[in-house]
C-alpha cells in the first residue's frame, strides 16, 4: 500500500491542483504541480496544462523515501518561500554559508550527512533539477575538503595501491 504524506505548507489551499511523486517503498508525496516541474524529467511527464494532471502519480522508482523526502523539502521551499541565489563562481569564501548567504539553503545542507548528500547527489542528476545539483555538488566539496589521504580512500572505498616492496613480501 502507498503511504500518502502531506507536504505542502499549511498556508496552501486544500483546492489546488496536487501531484504525488511515489518513491521505490512505495511512499508518497503530494506537492504542487511547479515543485514537481522543477525536475526536467518530471516536467516531461506532466505536460503543461495542470487541469489535466489533478491526482497524477508519477514514480521515482531509483529514489528511497528519505531521499525523495529531501528533495521534495527543498524544491518545495524553493517555489514556496524563496528561490535559491544562483552560486557564482569563483568562490569568495572557503565556508559554505558564506557562499550561499541563504540561510535556509546553508543550514539545510550542512545538516545533511554523506549518505544523504550522496543520495541528493544522484536523486537531482537522476531528475534533472540543476539547482540542487549544484548545490549537493558544493556541499560534498566541503564535505570532503581537508580530508588526508587515508580519509578520502575511505570515503570513496579504495584501497590503498601496493607498493613494490609490498609486492615482494
């Protein structure tokens, strides 16, 4: 059975047009039509008149309920309260909340662990939403800046090369 979660803001009106995006467990999220369209392979799916999308199920079947949850979190906020600022490049700062100087778009991804940074990650390059793309790709920078050697081999799985005098022993 698929698990219905309300996930608009309780200032929305219950009239309008919903969508739910079902994860692989079978959950799902009803959000408005523009925050689904925020995926360009949503987007396709939905066609352009909401009219004719009242109740429409569209399957994530690669993204886990927490992971749709996230992302559903974000592109709600982003059409609901405050659109994201585009990240310049070159960087001005080494800190992520100097560079996205939003404070509700800095605290949510530094609060996010690897896993779900890794998750995010695939989830917005699997859906086509650049924004949170890049903004995951920005926040794994940081999350692996500083790391030694033996940290990154951990956190990417690799083990370390042998050396010759590895090998001859």
């Amino acid at each position: 059975a698929t698990t219905y979660r309300n996930t608009t803001n309780s200032n929305m009106s219950n009239q309008q047009t919903m969508v739910n995006l079902i994860s692989r467990d079978n959950d799902s999220f009803a959000v408005l039509p523009k925050v689904a369209r925020m995926s360009k392979v949503l987007a396709c799916a939905m066609g352009d008149n909401d009219d004719d999308i009242a109740n429409l199920d569209l399957s994530c079947p690669l993204l886990s309920t927490d992971t749709l949850e996230k992302v559903v979190e974000y592109c709600n906020h982003f059409q609901t309260v405050e659109e994201m600022n585009e990240i310049e490049t070159p960087f001005k700062s080494e800190e992520l909340d100097e560079i996205v100087t939003q404070k509700w778009y800095s605290d949510w991804a530094n609060n996010l662990t690897r896993t779900q940074i890794i998750g995010l990650v695939e989830a917005a390059n699997y859906l086509d939403i650049p924004e949170l793309l890049n903004l995951m790709a920005l926040a794994w920078t940081f999350h692996i800046k500083g790391k030694s050697e033996q940290e990154m081999r951990d956190v990417f799985g690799i083990k370390k090369p042998e050396t010759s005098e590895m090998a001859e022993e």
